[in-house]
C-alpha cells in the first residue's frame, strides 16, 4: 500500500520548523530535510515542504515510511 497526498500532509503537520523530516524513498534513497515546514496546501495539489530556503516537492506515492525528530 502506497501512501497518499492527504495521508502525507497529515502526517507532516507536525512540521513546524523545530524539527527535522527524514524520508526513505522505495528505491532506497532517502532525503533530510532540517527544521522542516509543512507548506499549505496550493492550488498545484503538490505536498511540499521547506527548511526556509529551499522547497522540496514530496512524491506520496514513493515514500517508504517518515521519520520527524
């Protein structure tokens, strides 16, 4: 079972730029993103989320799992 948009931006609500998100990938690739901020949903429909100068667009779908610490 892949995870969805909407199951992800729950998820990430937690986000609020205290903490840092680890994501595995299915393919074994992984990205950190520290004091992650979760970014309003925008008319895209995209999950994205930023550390305050870059923006990570998040492919749902290809997420393994999530760590936020």
């Amino acid at each position: 079972m892949s995870m969805t948009h909407d199951t992800l931006r729950l998820a990430f609500r937690e986000l609020n730029g205290q903490r840092d998100l680890r994501i595995e990938f299915d393919h074994a690739s992984s990205c950190i993103v520290k004091r992650a901020m979760l970014i309003p949903a925008e008319a895209d429909g995209l999950v994205k989320v930023t550390d305050g100068s870059h923006v990570y667009i998040v492919d749902a779908e290809r997420v393994a799992w999530i760590e936020i610490g």
